[in-house]
C-alpha cells in the first residue's frame, strides 16, 4: 500500500512475494530511546509512523530517563496495537525490554480491541495507532481498555476537546464514545474511538486563538464524596473568577473509581485548551484546584494559542500535512524530542522559532 507523505514522494509497505515481508528498505532507523526526554513518547512515535511509512525500526535503552526503564505495560499495550493494524513482525517486546525491533507490513483499517490490563493510559495507545488509521483506505473502529484519566497522560476529555476538533480541521474526523471511567490505580475504563481516515491531512496555521467563547471547571468524582468535587470549585471560583453554569460537578455511578480530575476548559474561536489536575491520596481538594487553577493562569497570561501537552500532540498530524505552522506557550524536552524522531520516518522539515517570552512558532515545510 502507498502513503501520501507531504511531498511527492510515497513510501509503499509492500509484501515480498517470497517471505510476506515489507520490502520498504533493508536497514531499519535506528533510534536511541535514552535521547532527549528519553520517554515513552519516542517507541510511540515511532511505532505510529513505522505502521504508516512501511520504515522498519531497532530502539536500543527504551526509556533510559525513567526510575523502571524498558517497556511497562502499557507500553507493550501499544506496541500490540501497533503490531496488530499492520502485521508487523516485532522482535523482543517483553515486559522491562530495553530494545525492539519493529518490521511493518500493509496498514489494515478494521475493527480492533485493545485492552492495557492495567490502569496504565489507553489514550497513549489511540496516539499511538491514530497516523496510520487516520490515513488508512478505510474506516477503523477501535475499542481500547485501561485508564481513561490519569496523571502524566492526556484524558479522554482532553481528546475530544483540545485535539480531536483540530484533526478534523485537517480533514480526518474521529468520534469518541466513554462507557466507563478508569481512574488510577484501579483503571477499567472502556471507551471507542471511530476514525474516517482521509486520503492527507490538509495543512492549516493555529498561531491565534481568537475571541474566547466558553468557560468550564468540571470536577469528576467516582466513589468519592461529592463534597470533594465542591471544594475544588470553589477554589476555580476563588482564583480564576469563573462562576454559575461555569462550574459543573460530575458524578460518576458506582464502581468507577476511585476517582477525581478536575478539568477547566477554555473555548476560544480557533483553539480549546483544557487544564488537569488529579486528586490523589493525601492531596486536599485545594490543592487539586491549585494544580489546575495554576495551569490555566499561565495559560492566560500568555497569548499563544497552543499549550505545552497540545502542542505534542499537533506535531504528528501538522508533519504530516507537510505545511503549516502553530504556536506554543513553550517547547519543552518532551516536544523537541518528539520532533527529532518524526524527523527521521518523514520528509518534512520542522523549525522551532522561539520569541524572548518563550513561546516559540513551530513551522512545518515539506523537504
């Protein structure tokens, strides 16, 4: 199959008619998963745009930067996901793995079901696999278990508010359906994702935010008082001004927690941004609403129309229109090591201009 990448040029996964192996190129990228941010993001990135590109990869020291190095759970989660929508052969995925070695064969649109097995994020196994659903030849509907809310992942919530409605600018469109919550640690948390792929994204610029629109605060609590979702309110209510229909609680039913997030979400024309924070034993209700609040005021303060964790996600789809140009609060680790590995799977060029302020114009053009 052929995948139109930003330039002329296509990248076919072809099988071999003699073994069912891709004949895309012979050496695979190899990838330091100790650079940079030294994360998880650098195996998912990579596997995304491996399934896509039909480019084999070898990641050697998988998430080096980390207290338990190698491959958790949740991320054999998305190497399966990976594997799967493109009958890969992969070599060494094993629980505290620090290497892989992941061969792409053709990307299958289909139905799929992907459950992490613990409260590990299934967010970050949909970010995984979107790229190549996102321009498969048909439509995928994809059923993930796992955690739906938790700390240093994007929720649910921040999907399909922040990011889903931007790829859909783009020309890709993806529902969202929650059926239930997984918090940690207990996790169980079901959900669908329904991607309509498009032949290429279509390139745009997201460097202002335009007129606000809209204020939430909405606190989730599941088998926790609701007292607690209150005083985090109060707190937004407080601090940020915002007050009435502008708060919400939500109440999850029974046996969908523990758990609590507080979410404020700012409309404006042209972006929405979404700030969490999550309750945590031992962790008031205040400072919950502080963890928030303080996110949304540096938010504020600022007239970049991106945040930090959007701003990771947008890189993909943007690289792959092969044009465009948005700009971020800040760049951090984890986004200029992102860039560096979508460098090396696709040919596009990708500058990072910072103002003294801090934020920076990350601008794509195709090499």
């Amino acid at each position: 199959m052929c995948w139109p990448r930003g330039s002329s040029q296509k990248v076919c996964a072809a099988r071999s008619a003699g073994d069912g192996m891709t004949t895309t190129q012979a050496n695979p990228i190899l990838l330091d998963g100790s650079h940079g941010e030294g994360g998880g993001q650098i195996l998912r990135t990579a596997l995304g745009l491996s399934a896509l590109t039909g480019k084999p990869f070898a990641i050697s020291k998988i998430r080096a930067g980390r207290k338990k190095p190698g491959l958790l759970r949740q991320h054999l989660a998305c190497v399966k996901a990976a594997t799967a929508i493109c009958a890969a052969e992969v070599r060494s995925a094993e629980m505290g793995s620090t290497e892989l070695t992941f061969m792409p064969r053709e990307v299958m649109a289909g139905r799929y079901h992907f459950a992490v097995g613990s409260a590990g994020s299934s967010t970050l196994v949909l970010q995984t696999i979107l790229p190549p659903l996102l321009l498969a030849t048909g439509e995928s509907v994809v059923s993930l278990e796992g955690g739906t809310h938790n700390p240093f992942a994007p929720p649910v919530d921040f999907l399909t508010a922040a990011f889903l409605p931007i790829v859909k600018r783009m020309g890709g469109e993806v529902d969202v359906a929650i059926d239930r919550y997984g918090f940690f640690p207990a996790g169980g948390g079901r959900w669908t994702a329904t991607i309509r792929p498009v032949k290429k994204l279509s390139p745009i610029t997201l460097n202002e935010r335009g007129e606000p629109m809209r204020r939430l605060a909405k606190a989730i609590v599941a088998d926790l008082p609701g007292e607690i979702a209150k005083r985090e309110l109060e707190r937004v209510e407080k601090r940020l001004g915002w007050h009435g229909d502008q708060l919400q609680i939500r109440q999850l039913p029974q046996g969908q927690g523990p758990g609590n997030a507080l979410m404020l979400t700012l409309e404006s024309e042209h972006v929405t941004e979404v700030c969490t924070s999550f309750g945590e034993r031992g962790v008031s209700a205040e400072n919950v609403g502080d963890g928030a609040v303080e996110q949304m005021r540096e938010y504020l303060a600022a007239t970049a129309p991106v945040g930090e964790h959007l701003a990771d996600q947008l890189l993909i789809p943007f690289a792959l229109a092969g044009s465009g140009s948005f700009t971020a609060l800040k760049a951090s680790l984890h986004t200029t090591t992102n860039i560096e590995v979508i460098r090396r799977f696709l040919g596009v060029h990708i500058e990072v201009s910072t103002q003294p302020s801090g934020e920076c114009r990350i601008s794509f053009t195709t090499n």
